[in-house]
C-alpha cells in the first residue's frame, strides 16, 4: 500500500451540523466527490412521487449563474460528470474527475448544490424526460417485474413507491415544489461531504465550507415563508410489518420471450440484528457453485440468471429471490424456489456454507472497495444509515461473526409464508 | 503513475503480460484468446460463446461447477466474456489467494471434459441467456443484432454472437470440441495478470500453469471485410414496445488505425457526455429524444460506431436530420479548441479512473493484444493527446456521411408500417 494513503477515513465537522469524511489514497491522481443528504423517495407521499428524483435531476441543469449547457460543458472541460444519485433514504450529487482538475470542477459541483435555480424551461424539459423513464421501464421485463415486485411487498408505505415517479404524479409536480425540496433537505445539519483520493484536505474542508455558507445565505434559517424547520427533516415513521401480512401475486402479461420471476418478503433495516445474516444467507444461496445456481441452473438448466439478495433500507429492507426462465419453465422454476426456500427453513443452512459465504463476502468487498468512487458510496452509506463509516472498517469481523443458528432464526423470522410476495412478467396464457 | 508490463512470450508461444499494482490487495488472472463469433463457420453458429459456458462445467481434477465455487470460496469472482473477435476468462481474487486463480483456469482451459451430459444441460442454458437479450430493446439486446445484420452483409460481424437456437440446440460435440482444439491453443492467446505481485513471481506462476499446455499452429485468421456502403440502409422492425429504439451505424477501419481515435473524440463531441451536442441541442433543447449512448465494437480488420438512441415514432424524422446536422458541424467545419480541449481532458481522466481496478486495467491489455499490440492500452492518453481538429474533420467526413450510415428502428407494433426517414430519401447516396 501507498504510504501517503490514509488506511481509513476521517470525520471532519463543518460547523452547522454538516461533516467531511475524508480518505487520502494518492495511488493515482484521481478524486471522488459526493455530497449526500437524508433523504428521497421514502419522504414522498403518492401524491408527491417522484419529487425527489426530480428535483435532483433539475438540480444539476441550471443555477442562478449557469446554464444546463455551461454546467456540462464547464464540468466536462474539467473532466467531470457531475451525476444526481437519487434512492429511498439518501440522495446526492457526486463527480469524479483528475486531482488537477479537484478545484474548479468542485466550484461547478458547489453552485449546483447552493444555487440551483430550477428554470422553468428546465423543469418542463426533465418533466418530459421523466415522463420518458416512465415509459421506458414498460419495455424492460427485469425493471418493470422488481418496480411491481416492491409495490406490492410495501404496501401502501412510501418505500413501495417508484423512485422515478409515475405518470400521473409527475405530471402534477410544480416547480415550486421542486425548490420546497431542495430547500427542505440541503440543509446544514442534513449535509454528508466525501472526498476519497489525491486531494489537500485544508482546501477541500475550506471549499465544503464556503459551500456551507453560500447555502445557508441562499436559504436563511427561519425565513423563505416560514417553511424551513430549524432542525434535520424528520424521518418518516416506522414501517408496520403487520399491515404487509398476507400473501401477494402481481402478474404482468407482455409479449417476452422469458419470464422474469421474483419472489420475496419484506426483511429488517440495516441496524437489525438480523442484516448481516441475511447477507451471509444470501451468499449461501446465491452466486456460482451455491444454492439456487446449482438446483435451478446447473442441475436443471432452468435459466441463465438466478439469485437471492437482502437489500438493506433504513427502516425496513427487502429479501428477493429471481429467475429468468421460459415460460414453459415458470412452473418447475416456482416449484424449484419454493422448494429451496423450503429446505432452508427446515433445515437451515450448514457450517461448510457458512465458511464459504463468509469467505466470498469478504473477498468480494476488498474487490469492490478498489475504486475511488466506491469507497466514498459505502461510507457514506454506513454514516447516514447511523452506524457510522467505522462499520466499513468492522464489515469483515461482523461477517465472521454470524452463525448458522443466526442465519436459520433470522430466515425463520422474516421469510414467512403469510407474507411472501410473487411477481411476475409472462406471456399471456391461453385457457387451460 | 503506472508500472512498466513485464511480458514474456513461453516456449509454447502463450504470451504473458504483467501489470504490478499494488494499490489493493487483490490481483485478477485473466487469459484472452483470440476466438470469437466472428471465428465460426455455419457448422459451429454460437459455440464460440458456448464454449466459454462449457469451460466451466468440468475436468477431470473439479466436477462441474466445482472451478466456480472454489474460486467463490477463496473470495474471488470468476467470469468470463465472449466477443466478435475475442473469449476472456478472467478470475479475480483477494491476494491471499492467487494461486486458487491460477489453478481453477489453467485446468478449465487446458482439461475441460465437455461431457455429453453437461453439454446438453447448458445448451438450454445458453438459450435462456440468448432469450434474455432478446426483451432488451437498447443497448446490446435485440436491437444490436438487427442493427449488425444491416450494416454488415459480408463480414461475419453480421451474425450474432449469441448464434441461432437450432445451432445450439442440435450441433454435436466433436464439431464444437474440434473448434475448440483448433482455436485454444497458446500461440493464440494471452495471459494478463495485475494487480498486488511481484512481477517475477506471476511469470513463474504463469509459466507453472500454462507451460504445459501444448503447443500448436495458430489458426488462420483470414476473414471477409466488409466493403464500403454506398446507400444508407434502413429496417423498421415492429415489436411489443411502447418506446421507439432508434440506432445509427457508422463503419470504419482497424482499430489501430490513428483514424479510430479521432473517432472517439468526434463521437465524445457529438454524443457521449452532457455537453455532447446531440444531448445539449437534441435532447434538452429539442426535446426530440430521452437518452443516447455511443456503443462502439472495434476490431483487428473493421469497426462500428453506433448512436443508440431512446425516443418516440413521431420523433423520427427530426431525429435523423438533426443528428446528420450536428455532423456536418464537424464535417464542415472545424471543432473548436475548447470542444478537442474537452473532449481529450475527459478521455484522458476515464483512462486514468480505469487504472483504479485491477480487472479494468486486464481487460485493456487483453483487449490491446487481441489487437495485435499490447502496448496500445499504455499508449492511449498519448495518441489521444495528439488528435488534431484537422483529424476530427477528416473522420466525420470519411466516415460519417449519412449514406455511409444503417438505421434500424424498433417501434411499437401499433405504428403500422414506418417509412424511411425523410433525411435518406433525401440523401439517400451518390447517383
């Protein structure tokens, strides 16, 4: 390793409640930029879908000073992509780009945090291009089945809602509610900055800085009609897994050539004692040489892609299985699954299989961490999730941790029957 | 900031390429052959692709599926890759485990049994997969290979790499295991190593492995190119689509050719990045399209370059136009040198990001050497940077005339039958 790298990150408070997590790594002459904030589709209402996915995507094509073409232009010329990052609990904007460029790429990233002026050609212009996304998705048989999947596994909580939005919610959105957003969450205390590469940390900490107070300047605490709470946006409530307590089948007729098959269950947040073995679960039975891969592909060649995967959220989380099969398979490829769900739930899982996960989980995250990017993503995650960027740092001792017994406990918990959600996209079947 | 490459080519003709990087504890192990579907002939439509399934399905040492799951139990990914022109089995693993790499894919490639049983198991397997691009509208699913099989009508690049179901369902073993002998030998291939090793220690590893493996002629690659287009074609093709999935083809040379960096620089102004003119005054000003990308497949002897393109039927029209008239901008004028200044600062800044990862800084090798020159991947910023505005120019205009184009668009079903675009009846080539 380098020895003018840092071998983790940093906490810097900004003042306001904002903090910089900052990670030197001067390998290369390259640079990782993100703001975060909490917040994002969760914070929406049906009517209100999609906002938050909007007002990020407006945000970084016009500021009270430039111009959506100035910004990629300027941006680009300094070898950045200033990319919108949009999710259910957090959302961001973020660049990478060389470390000579770290200045004045970071001046445009900053503008379009403080300033973003939402012009209201721009709002229509990325209005229609949602729209567009809306679409789009019904042609794609994977996005559009796991779009309806999780529809139907949350219910009528926010988490069940498309981050994109849905035709009728977007087309409702006002501009004003746009500002109201950025205005409600860009907000000091509500800040995330991370920076990982070849930078000065003085500079960038005096840049966040600077930034801080160009956004405070621009939303004066307590003013801007009397909108603006003096504290972090309150979360929203807890979701009530009971009310998500009977079975559900969304079928979906399309014209394709194969099924897409998903079946899951709502599963625990990210600081549930039960989220790290649902990731070592998950390594069991997915992934080449494992579970689902050798029943479903290997043994009788069902599909070409299957696997499990637990997606930790905030305040709940999602574990899914799927297939892409034919749609002459559909029924041994159900058969299969329910019956691999089944063996687990009897049987548990094995302390060969346990070893096993660990190692590739492990392994894989040292593979995954290599890129700038990367690292600067998963601690911010484990920052605003609450378990601070240190649960990066712990990420192999807490897998070596987990046990068969927990694995088994934590699947009987949360893959039950009374609330196994299917979702499918087939061809329309003819009577009988 | 890099390394230099060890290389070294074995007495068996295997070369290996070493690039030592010790940012992370991780290395991948990743050997590139020159055999691809361009490679086949009809006796064989799809095994190049097969073959890189079947690799993993047995020897005599690991039951099938037993490479993969070793590798997973050393915390490593295995995967591999088929092309036009090129199969890669790469293996990435922590450090610690390097040698698990080495013996997993040194034994999958040299000993693989392709058992009768398992063979037939993974033909509907590749089916399965060949299916799933077939519900891709964009990007390299279905519309790929109708556009491929519009602008190519001689060379092989006209087939897809999936191959035909009824080849893969019904072409017997010793024909896919006689291809396979012929194509898989040393001389034929290379092995690129990076990442936390000493370079002499992953050329003796290297040696260890594949030093055994015998060596034989390097097939003939001879193959059809695809003379020049005189009239830009078009196919409609209908589909159960609520989207319009539009793309344009432009061919040209090698991609060794100086030409092809020129290329990436007209193309990165006309539509990769926001500030593309395509995305600045098509999409956002004119409304007249939702997302473009530019997917490129460049060979040894000929290259594509295609805008694939997201829009709606009505669009159509001022689509095309629009996307030749921001050629022409290029074509009959000089870019300015802000847009080349742009245009090399962003290429240059993704070719240094790429350095950040052991498997992306292999696959640039690899892809360099099955381009006959291995140090093309080092060379890049270089050529790059002496990219002219005269350059750009002279591409859009020897490569990039509307007759020289294909155009398949894929739209709903619904629409009817849909007409050429008014820009080729036009224009629609020399007299």
């Amino acid at each position: 390793m380098n020895a003018a790298s840092a071998k983790t990150f940093h906490r810097i408070p900004l003042g306001g409640g904002a903090t910089l997590l900052a990670k030197r790594r001067s390998a290369l002459p390259s640079v990782a930029v993100a703001a975060f904030v909490r917040g994002g589709t969760a914070y929406e209402t049906e009517e209100s879908n999609g906002v938050n996915a909007f007002t990020h995507r407006a945000m970084i094509k016009g500021t009270t000073s430039r111009t959506s073409g100035e910004i990629a232009r300027e941006s680009e010329l300094f070898g950045a992509t200033i990319v919108p990052a949009y999710g259910a609990d957090f959302s961001g904007i973020s660049f990478q780009t060389l470390a000579r460029f770290l200045d004045p790429a970071f001046e445009v990233f900053a503008d379009l945090l403080a300033h973003p002026a939402f012009p209201a050609a721009v709002v229509e212009s990325e209005r229609s291009l949602l729209l567009a996304d809306i679409v789009q998705e019904e042609d794609e048989p994977f996005q559009k089945t796991s779009r309806e999947f999780q529809r139907a596994l949350f219910g009528a909580d926010p988490y069940g809602l498309p981050g994109i939005g849905t035709a009728g919610s977007v087309r409702n959105l006002r501009r004003e509610q746009l500002i109201a957003w950025h205005e409600r969450f860009y907000r000091a205390e509500n800040l995330l900055f991370v920076v990982v590469g070849d930078f000065d940390e003085a500079s960038v900490v005096a840049r966040a800085r600077a930034l801080l107070e160009a956004l405070s300047d621009a939303h004066p605490r307590g003013a801007s009609r009397g909108r603006i709470a003096d504290s972090a946006p309150a979360p929203p409530p807890a979701v009530t897994f009971e009310s998500l307590a009977s079975p559900r089948e969304v079928v979906l007729e399309r014209d394709v050539n194969q099924d897409v098959l998903l079946i899951g269950f709502p599963g625990p947040a990210a600081r549930h004692e039960d989220a790290y073995p649902l990731q070592v679960l998950s390594a069991v039975m997915s992934g080449m040489g494992n579970r689902l891969f050798v029943a479903l592909r290997d043994r009788e060649g069902l599909c070409y892609y299957t696997g499990m995967y637990y997606r930790p959220l905030a305040r709940a989380g999602v574990i899914g299985a799927y297939i892409g099969t034919s749609p002459e398979k559909e029924d041994r490829a159900r058969a299969a699954l329910d019956r691999e769900f089944a063996r687990l739930l009897d049987d548990g899982v094995g302390a060969d299989e346990v070893v096993r996960a660990q190692n590739a989980l492990i392994g894989h995250a040292a593979i995954g961490r290599q890129t700038n990017g990367a690292e600067a993503s998963l601690a911010a995650r484990y920052e605003l999730l609450g378990l601070g960027f240190e649960e990066a740092d712990r990420y192999e001792e807490r897998v070596l941790a987990v046990t068969p017994d927990q694995i088994l406990g934590a699947a009987r918990r949360w893959l039950r029957p009374d609330r196994r959600v299917l979702a499918v996209t087939r061809p329309k079947r003819g009577p009988g | 900031m890099t390394r230099p490459l060890a290389t070294r080519i074995l007495p068996n003709g295997l070369t290996v390429v070493v690039r030592e990087d010790r940012k992370a504890p991780v290395v991948t192990v990743n050997l590139w052959v020159r055999v691809g579907a361009n490679h086949e002939d009809d006796s064989v439509l799809g095994w190049s692709h097969g073959i890189e399934h079947l690799m993993f399905k047995g020897t005599a040492r690991r039951g099938p599926g037993v490479a993969a799951r070793e590798v997973r139990d050393a915390g490593g990914v295995l995967n591999a890759g088929t092309g036009y022109e090129t199969t890669n089995y790469y293996i990435t693993v922590p450090t610690r485990s390097l040698r698990v790499a080495f013996n997993v894919q040194a034994d999958a490639i040299q000993n693989s049994a392709f058992d009768e049983a398992e063979l037939d198991r993974e033909r509907s397997v590749i089916i399965e997969e060949n299916r799933m691009y077939r519900d891709q509208p964009s990007g390299f699913g279905h519309t790929w290979e109708k556009l491929m099989s519009l602008a190519f009508e001689v060379s092989n690049y006209r087939r897809p790499i999936g191959g035909p179901d009824e080849s893969l369902r019904t072409t017997p073993r010793d024909a896919i295991v006689a291809y396979r002998d012929r194509r898989y030998v040393p001389g034929n291939a290379a092995l690129v190593i990076a990442g936390d090793v000493a370079a002499a220690e992953a050329l003796a590893l290297a040696e260890a492995a594949y030093g055994g493996w015998r060596a034989a002629p390097v097939p003939d690659a001879a193959l059809p190119v695809e003379p020049a287009q005189r009239a830009a074609r078009f196919r409609a093709a209908p589909g159960p689509v609520a989207k319009c999935y539009v793309k344009m083809g432009w061919r040209a040379g090698p991609e060794t050719d100086r030409d092809t960096y020129a290329i990436l620089v007209l193309v990165r102004l006309l539509a990769r990045g926001r500030s593309s003119w395509i995305h600045q005054e098509l999409l956002e000003k004119r409304g007249l399209l939702s997302e473009v990308s530019v997917l490129q497949e460049t060979g040894s002897r000929e290259s594509i370059f295609v805008l694939d393109m997201v829009t709606d039927l009505d669009a159509l029209d001022p689509l095309v136009l629009g996307v030749d008239e921001g050629i022409a901008r290029f074509r009959d004028a000089l870019a300015t040198e802000e847009d080349l200044e742009r245009a090399k600062n962003f290429m240059v800044r993704s070719h240094v990001l790429a350095q950040e990862t052991v498997d992306a800084q292999a696959h640039a090798l690899g892809h360099a050497f099955a381009r006959g020159d291995v140090t093309l991947a080092d060379r890049y910023p270089e050529i790059v940077g002496s990219i002219t505005r005269d350059d750009v120019r002279r591409v859009a205009g020897a490569f990039f005339d509307l007759p020289q184009c294909s155009i398949l668009v894929h739209h709903p079903e619904a629409a009817g039958r849909v007409e050429r675009p008014a820009a080729l009846v036009r224009r629609p080539g020399p007299s």
